[in-house]
C-alpha cells in the first residue's frame, strides 16, 4: 500500500459540523475502496489568497490515507 495526501478545501457557507460530515463522506469513500485513514485535520475557516467561486474563505481539509496504488 502507498501513502497519499489530499487536501481539499470546504466552503465556508457550511457550518463546522456539515464540513464534518463532509469530510466523513470522503473517508467513507475511501474506506469503501479498502483504504486505510492514518490522519484526518480540519482548518478554521481561512482566507484564501483569491476567489474562488466567488468565495474568498474556506475550510482547509487534510487527509492522510494509505491504498492499492491500482485504486
């Protein structure tokens, strides 16, 4: 198995407990492909350097997870 990083970024319009759940449904998605989640983080909100979607903060979310590298 290899280990990867992923960081996304949640809008800040959803409160911290739907960017939880959120964030839930992609290590659910992960596990569901036999991965392995080693480390999951959550930001506070941040400003981002520029608009994206007209949306100038987000939640930074982190995740660390081991997988089949054919998945």
């Amino acid at each position: 198995m290899k280990t990867y990083e992923l960081t996304y970024i949640i809008s800040s319009q959803l409160m911290s407990s739907e960017a939880d759940g959120l964030m839930k449904e992609v290590e659910s998605f992960i596990q569901s492909k036999d991965g392995v989640v080693l480390k999951s983080e959550k930001t506070a909100a941040q400003p981002l350097a520029y608009q994206i979607k007209k949306q100038s903060s987000g939640y930074f979310a982190i995740l660390t997870f081991q997988t089949a590298e054919d998945k």
